[in-house]
C-alpha cells in the first residue's frame, strides 16, 4: 500500500469509527429477582423518562447513519482509493448501518424489559437477516443438535482453587507477559477489555474457569495487542466479532484437552437454544438449560442468569431471538479448519482484529505478534503444577 494511499484509508475508517455503535456490550442485572438485564448497548442507567430517552436515542442513531451516508458519498466522488480499500470501507459502512437499524428496531423490546408500562409497538424484525449479518448463522442451526443433556459425554472436574492460588498465577502471567493485565470485579462473568482481563471477584475457582481465563480471555488480549503493534491507527473492524470468539474458543479447548479429561467440543448454548423453543414452561425451560450448562460448570443461579441473557434483543419467552451465542459452536469448526488448511493462518489471525477478507489479501504483517505460544506452554505447565 503506498503511503498516500495508507492516509486516506486510515482517513475514512476514523470517520466511521466516530460513528460506530457496539450492540454487545456487558448485560448488567437489575430488579431484585436479577431476571432482567439492562441492556448496555442501549441504556448505561434506567432513565427516568423513557419516551424522551427514546426520542434522544432514535436520534442519536439517525445523525450516525446520515454521517455515514455522507462518508459513503465520498468514497465514490472522490475515487483515491483502489478497488480492495473501497471494497474495505464500503463494508464497514454497510454492516454499521445494519446495526444502527437494528437498534432501532429493537429499542421498544428492550425498553419494555426494564419498564411493563411501556408498550412494544410493533415486532416485525426479521432477526435471522440481523443474525446472519452479523453472526452468520441462523435458527436452521439449532436443529442439528441432541438435546438430551446425557449426550455431553464429559466429566465434571469439581476441583476448585482458592483466590490466592489465582494471584499467583495471574503474578506468574504477568512475568511471562506484562503486557496482559487482570482485575477483578463484581460481574459474574470474565470478560476482556482491551489488554485487560476482567474476573469475577470469588473467594474460589473452577479449574474450568482457571482454564477459561488464561487460555480463551488471554487469547483476545493478544489479539488486541498485537492488532495496536500491528496496525497504525485505533481501529476494530465491525466484522471482526465472528472470529473474535473463535479463535478464543480454539485455544481454549487445545490446552484444556491438556489438563483435564475432555472430549471434544460441546455445542451448549446451541442445545440451551433448542430448550428455548419447546413448548413447555419457563421452570421446565431453565432446568433443562441447567442440565446442560452446568458441565460448563454452572451454578443454577448463573444458568438461571444466562437463560435472561439468551433474550437479548428479544421478547422474553419469545421464539425470535438474537443468536449471538451460537458462533461459539461455529467457531470451533471453522477455526480447526482455518489452521489446519495452512499453520500460517493461526498467527494472521492473531495478529490483529481481522475476518478472512483481510486474512486472504494479507493486508497486514504477522511478525510483529506476541509470542502468544510461549505464552500458553509456560501457562499450562504452570497450571498443571498446582493441580
């Protein structure tokens, strides 16, 4: 890429990325029961008027998509770029307008969830054109899964590790990699923010989490790290979510299948889905969830928690759901087959936050990435030694 014509790409992505929306964000529990979740994507706190709120919002979302309008206008008129950076941008441009509309479209639903008196006017959203956009999947997938829990042929390891064994470790990683940090908080689920990795904060840890936090948050870590080593400029491309989690939840089952005595992946949010949409109660529906989730090693309370959160963007106890969860199980077929078509595949795919567009027309370098590697081996002798 010539220098001049790097400025101008660079250019337009800042003017996109001012106008980015994330529409998955943490779901933060409110009420007493903690049934409901306040979408974060929407609402950061309850407003006290929710009809102005709305107003605001709706508008908010159109400037963005007037904005982006413009900047797509601008691509054409001025022609500065080759063919591959219009193609680029014109999809950055297209999938945030996809989320704008969808935010729109679901203000009401989520609205309702934190306020009954406030009515849905209508719910005509197709969410599989939404999933597929954004998730590339749809509700056909569901149906290629067993739903019997007894068909999760896996052993429940109940051992735990006491939080100061955890600072040890987390001290250890840091020595290998200082670059990775950790803090604990007060959600009940890990999380990755930036170069951050976020714990809940317990007074003991299921191996399987241990293994979780240092095989697949640790993963996304690395990806933003070396995505800011990597590429010149703070930016995230929209479409990069898909790959995100897959390329987490491949580490993760690589060197768990070295600790512990597991099989092969799991598809339990999709077998979760598939509980959903029976036609029997919601106890019936939680506990079937449970049966399923807790060999991800649930509490009833956090399968409970998760059940909520599976209707994201949707009505509570419809049949039209938001998908999100269901690229973990896509994730782990497609990312096997990724490397193993070319080894190389597994650092460009660390190497920045990138989809298989960017992959296949090498647009960035991967010699600058992290020895994420050494970083994993060292973990996993490290975690074996205390077990």
């Amino acid at each position: 890429m010539q220098k001049s014509n790097k400025k101008i790409f660079k250019e337009y992505l800042k003017e996109i990325w001012k106008n980015k929306l994330s529409f998955v964000k943490t779901l933060k529990p409110i009420g007493k029961e903690k049934e409901v979740f306040l979408n974060m994507s929407i609402f950061n706190e309850i407003p006290d008027d929710i009809i102005a709120y709305k107003k605001w919002f709706l508008l908010k979302i159109e400037k963005k998509k007037k904005w982006l309008k413009k900047v797509k206008q601008k691509l054409y008129d001025e022609k500065k770029l080759d063919w591959l950076h219009i193609k680029i941008i014109k999809n950055e441009i297209e999938y945030n307008e996809y989320v704008l509309d969808f935010l729109k479209k679901t203000y009401d639903i989520e609205a309702n969830k934190i306020n009954k008196k406030y009515k849905i006017e209508k719910n005509d959203i197709n969410y599989d054109k939404y999933n597929v956009k954004f998730f590339w999947v749809d509700k056909s997938r569901i149906d290629k899964f067993d739903l019997d829990a007894t068909s999760i042929h896996a052993k429940i390891d109940d051992r735990y590790v006491e939080k100061k064994e955890l600072v040890k470790l987390i001290n250890f990683s840091k020595k290998i990699c200082p670059e990775i940090d950790f803090i604990f908080w007060d959600y009940i689920n890990q999380a990755q923010d930036g170069w951050i990795v976020k714990i809940p904060n317990d007074s003991s840890y299921s191996i399987r989490s241990i293994i979780t936090l240092f095989f697949h948050e640790t993963t996304h870590a690395f990806r933003y790290i070396n995505w800011k080593i990597n590429l010149w400029f703070n930016y995230s491309f929209s479409d990069k979510a898909e790959l995100e989690e897959w390329i987490a939840l491949y580490n993760e089952y690589k060197y768990w299948k070295k600790i512990i005595d597991w099989l092969e992946y799991v598809p339990y949010y999709d077998m979760a889905f598939k509980a959903i949409l029976e036609d029997i109660s919601e106890e019936e529906k939680k506990e079937k969830i449970y049966q399923i989730l807790k060999f991800k090693w649930f509490t009833k309370e956090k399968s409970d928690q998760y059940y909520y959160r599976f209707y994201r963007f949707s009505e509570l106890w419809s049949t039209k759901l938001f998908l999100k969860d269901l690229i973990y199980t896509k994730s782990y077929e497609f990312v096997k087959n990724l490397i193993k078509s070319d080894k190389s595949n597994y650092e460009k795919i660390l190497s920045w936050r990138i989809w298989t567009y960017e992959i296949n027309n090498n647009l960035i370098s991967k010699n600058n990435n992290l020895d994420s590697k050494k970083y994993f081996e060292s973990m996993l002798k490290k975690i074996k030694s205390i077990l």
